[in-house]
C-alpha cells in the first residue's frame, strides 16, 4: 500500500524539497507516496502541488480550526508527518510599547515554531500506525544565539523526546532534524547579506551552506525502514557548524 504523507509549511525551501523527495519515494514497482502539502496562502499551495504532483491543503499550523480541518482531510492512515511550518518572528511596529513588542515576538516565535508543530501532530496523531514516523525541522538557532526563534525550535526538540516517549510504543518514531544555514530558501526574506553569508559558510567544516536537499535525504532516511530504532533524537544537518562532542 502507498505511504501518506504530509509535509507541512512545503510551499517553498525545505518543506518543498521534503515533499518532492519523499513524492519520489517508492514502497514498490507502483507504490509512489500519496503526499499533501500546506502553507497559509491558497496561490502558492495550488502551484506547488500542481508542480510536484501532490494534494496541497491551505492551511495556518497555528490555527487550531485550521488544523482541525486538515486533520479531516487525511485518509484513514498516516505514515510520515513532517513538521516544517516555521521561521523568524516579523519585526515589532515601530510605535509598539517595548514590552508589547517584545511579547508580541516572543509569541510569534513560539506559534510558528513550536505550537504549530504541536496542534499538527495532536490532530494527525491518532492516524498514525506502526511504522510511521514524525520528523520535525528544528535548528542550529536552538544551541546558540537564537533568540526567541532559538527559544522555540530549543523547546520544538524538548517537545520531541516527550512525543517520542508517547508515540513509542505504537511503533511510531518522532526526531527533529535540526538545520544549519540553509541557502535558497525564503527564511531570511532578501536580509541575507554577502558578508552574513560568508560568515555562516565559514563556520562550517563543509565550507558551504547546507541545501533543501540535505535535509530532504535526512528525513526521508528517518522515515525509511533502516532508522526504526532510532527516535526521541535531534540530528544536526549543519556542515559541522554545531558539533555534539
Ligand atoms: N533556511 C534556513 O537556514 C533554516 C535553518 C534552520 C531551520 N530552518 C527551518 O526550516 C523550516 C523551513 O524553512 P525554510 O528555510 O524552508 O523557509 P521558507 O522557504 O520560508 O519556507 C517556509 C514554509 O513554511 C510555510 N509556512 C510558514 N508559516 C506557516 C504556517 N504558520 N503554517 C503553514 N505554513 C507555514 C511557508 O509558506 P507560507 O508563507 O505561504 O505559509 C513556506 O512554505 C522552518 O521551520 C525553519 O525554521 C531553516
């Protein structure tokens, strides 16, 4: 039987090439994944599964009706849930009070990179089988200089290893891939500046950012067979820029 798969925030970067990578995935001579893909706006969703030859689902992670509702778009079953909806806070209002400001953001940052992935999985979750695998994109922004972006995708993976307890023992794992610089995507919204990029690269040991597909190939590896021993974790997709040790 075909594998389901969502991928959500997959109308661009990441999310995107995730979608595309696990499209082409087969369980067998005709077996190709049955994929939908979100994002909150209706042009960019239809494009992108127009292109890729996927379901696409208009849909904000962070609204709960929303969530709900793609929940009842799923079949009866879902294989590999993908959590990439996410990026930076926007900029607070000029005229904002600090401290309204600074709440608004941390908020921001929270919804888009932690709630988001939260409401998503509760409402799938019980559409998950043995087998099935939960993958998250976190990031290199978690260990160091994060900020409140950095706070939620920290928080994003402490949420992981208590999903992973949960989900366990129904077969089902749940790990974060946790990205470094990721070139070609619409995270840094055109403020990626030469100078910034020369800086992210050279902190690598790879000597060049990381690509969509880098983290497409290592989410597809953990939604593959050969990593069903392996959940509750946070892989780094980052050239070396974070070691572990
Ligand atoms: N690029 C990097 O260097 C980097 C590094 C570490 C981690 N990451 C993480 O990787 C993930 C993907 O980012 P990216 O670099 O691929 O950026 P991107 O090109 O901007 O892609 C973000 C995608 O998420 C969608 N999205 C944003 N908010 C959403 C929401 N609330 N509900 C549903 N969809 C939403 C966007 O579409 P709409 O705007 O149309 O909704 C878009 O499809 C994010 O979680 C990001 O934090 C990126």
């Amino acid at each position: 039987m075909p594998r389901t798969v969502l991928v959500t925030g997959a109308t661009s970067g990441i999310g995107r090439a995730v979608a595309a990578r696990l499209a082409a995935d087969r369980d067998g001579p005709a077996a190709r994944a049955e994929v939908f893909v979100t994002g909150r706006h209706a042009d960019s969703v239809e494009r992108t599964a127009g292109e890729l030859g996927v379901h696409g689902v208009v849909c904000d992670a962070t609204d709960p009706g929303q969530v709900a509702a793609l929940g009842r778009r799923l079949g009866p079953r879902l294989d590999v849930l993908v959590n990439a909806a996410g990026g930076l806070p926007d900029p607070a209002p000029a005229d904002a009070a600090p401290l309204e400001a600074l709440l608004g953001q941390w908020q921001e940052a929270l919804a888009q990179n932690l709630l988001g992935a939260v409401l998503t999985t509760a409402s799938v979750q019980d559409l998950l089988t043995e087998g099935s695998a939960v993958v998250s994109i976190g990031s290199i922004g978690a260990e160091r200089r994060g900020g409140s972006y950095g706070a939620a995708k920290a928080a994003l993976a402490a949420w992981n290893a208590s999903l992973s307890a949960e989900l366990g023992p129904r077969g089902i794992t749940c790990n974060v891939v946790s990205a470094g610089y990721v070139a070609g995507t619409g995270f840094f919204r055109g403020r990626m500046t030469d100078e910034r990029h020369r800086s992210l690269v050279q902190e690598t040991h790879t000597k060049r950012p990381g690509t969509p597909d880098d983290i497409a190939e290592t989410v597809s590896f953990l939604a593959s067979p050969g990593a069903r021993h392996i959940t509750g974790q946070t892989l780094h997709v980052n050239g070396g820029a974070f070691t572990t040790r």
